[in-house]
C-alpha cells in the first residue's frame, strides 16, 4: 500500500517542507502569503509573497502566520501549507491522505501544537505527529540521540532560541527566548537610523546581518546601503561600518549565553559532563554569522560547533523521524497530536 509521507518546519521566517512526493528534495520558503483584500483571495506564497512586502497597492497584504514561535493566524498558516504542498504533489498522490510530522518549539503548550496540527491539516492528514525543533535539529545534525549519553542543541531560530538538553530520544529540559533573528534585525535597523540618520528596510538588514556582521574580533566590514533621510525623506546611500553594531550583537549573545547556562543549572550533573565533554550543537539561520559558535562558546564557557546545514537541520531531522515514523512512534519522544 502506498503511505505518503510529509515533513514540516514552519517557523517565522522560512517554512521547509520534505514530502515523499518529492523525496530528493527539500521546499525552502518565506513563511508568507499574500493576500487580495478585495476578494479575499490568496495570490502569492512564499519567496514570491515576501517580495511584495511594501511594493504592492492598499488592496493587497502579506500575512506572516507565525511569530516568536507560535501561530498567531492559523488559517493563513493553513493556506500557505495546502499552496505549498500542493506544488509537491501530483494528481495520483494527492489523493492519498498524508501522515505529517511538524517541527514546533519546545516552549510551544498544547494549544500552540494544536494549531500547527490544524495547519497540518491542510494537506488531508491520516494522522499529524509534532516534533520538539532542537530534537529534530539533533536528529538532523546526525546525533545519536538515543543514547542515554546527552547531547546539548541550541536553535538559532528566527522567533525564537532555544537550547535543549536531549537524552534517550526525548528532551530532558529546555529554556527557550524571543530574541532571534527577527529581534535581532529590530536592533541593528534602530543601530542604522541611530548612526547615519538613514531608515531603512527590514530586508536591506537581513542582507546586513548575513553578509557584514561578524563575531569575530577586530574585522570590520563595510557595506553601502540605500535608504530614505530620516528627517527628509530623501534617497540617501551611506557605507555602514559593522562597529556599529558591537552593543546590540554583545547583548544578544549575553542573552544566549545566560539562556544556557539556566539549561545547564537545570539538569543532572552527568548531562552538563556530557556538555562539556561534547559541545553544544548550534543550529538555525543565525548560526551561519562568522564567528558566533567562538563567540557563544566564550560567552557561556562551554564548547561550541555549528552542525552541518544548520538552517536546515530540523527538516533534515524531521524527514528522518517521518520516514521511520513507526520507529518515532514507539519511543519515547512520540507525541501525538491528533
């Protein structure tokens, strides 16, 4: 009998999607739809949908389902799934009811993994199955994480960090805060407007933040940027200077930093022997800022490494647990969420 399977990380920014339609590959996507006002029609998805963001007419809107973490309008979040993976399926396939695992943040409550499931349920489920996202990031990296030995994840995620402690196939503990990359791009945009008197977009920072800031002592970057006179409201370019940004970053990394050191205060003793003796595995967009897992390890005073694709560690783990479901299902990590 043929079983279709399907593998989700919605999170604030991006939205991943594996599905057994389309096993070789894995959809990347802004976690964003557009909308017609006028008709109440969705009429973009994705990439295609964040890139009308503030360049389109009153009639339309972009709508962003998730925030720090949690589905602030499911039926948005719904339609974004269904458009997405519809685009993964053909006519056979689709017919066939889907078993679905989905990433969500270890701080989500049941209600908040029961909008994910509602979103999930989009695709014409058999059943919806949630996944913790640092266990899912763990399973990504290639832990081994049955083992009773533990293993320390810390997901730089877009709306939310979080670091957890996992052991046997379940999280142990876990803390988790509102200060990732969408916090982050809030500051270093008021560190611009603050230094040169410019304002400018949101996603003129993204660029920012991936390509001139740095961790790493003593290198400076400069970058032109394009943006509008805060007193003016003319076109004005600067070069802006990573310096700028050295208050905001230090900040965000006592933020991470403190967040750990509460996670390894909360658990037994031989778990923070296997922290130390191990590392702590940073995965989640952020951990591609050159210089951050040096940075983080001398901050919390624990050994530091970025996993291997870390903005795509949750779906790579969460491809494996759907693709050996009845296996997920019997340990004790399984969570349903029908």
């Amino acid at each position: 009998m043929f079983k279709r399977t399907i593998g989700v990380d919605m999170g604030t920014a991006r939205t991943r999607l594996w599905s057994s339609d389309v096993p070789e590959s894995i959809l990347d996507e802004a976690s964003c739809i557009a909308v017609d006002t006028r008709s109440e029609t969705v009429v973009a998805v994705g990439d295609e949908a964040a890139q009308m963001q503030g360049r389109v007419g009153a009639h339309l809107t972009t709508v962003w389902p998730v925030r720090q973490g949690e589905v602030v309008d499911p039926a948005a979040a719904k339609a974004l799934l269904r458009h997405l993976v519809s685009s993964r399926s053909s006519r056979v396939t689709s017919v066939f009811p889907a078993s679905v695992m989905i990433a969500t943040p270890s701080m989500a409550t049941a209600v908040g993994r029961e909008f994910f499931s509602f979103a999930a349920g989009a695709v014409g489920t058999r059943e919806v199955v949630s996944i913790a996202q640092p266990l899912a990031a763990g399973i990504g990296a290639g832990v081994p994480i049955a083992d009773a030995s533990g293993a320390f994840v810390l997901q730089l995620g877009a709306g939310v960090v979080e670091a957890a402690a996992v052991s046997l196939g379940s999280v142990v503990a876990h803390r988790s805060g509102v200060f990732g990359g969408n916090w982050l791009l809030e500051r270093l945009q008021r560190d611009v407007e603050k230094a040169y008197g410019i304002r400018v977009s949101l996603d003129d920072v993204r660029i920012l933040l991936h390509t001139c800031t740095t961790f790493i002592p003593k290198k400076e970057h400069i970058f032109p940027l394009f943006g509008q006179d805060r007193h003016t409201g003319e076109p004005k370019q600067v070069e802006v200077s990573s310096s700028i940004f050295t208050t905001t970053l230090a900040s965000w990394l006592d933020l991470c930093a403190k967040q750990l050191q509460e996670l390894l205060m909360a658990v037994p003793t031989q778990l923070v022997s296997d922290s130390m003796n191990k590392g702590v595995l940073l995965s989640g967009g952020l951990a591609h800022i050159p210089g951050v897992s040096e940075a983080l390890a001398t901050a919390a005073g624990v050994p530091m490494s970025v996993v291997d694709e870390p903005g795509t560690a949750v779906i790579h783990g969460v491809q494996t647990a759907v693709t050996h479901l009845d296996e997920f299902k019997k340990s004790v990590m399984y969570q349903s969420d029908e």
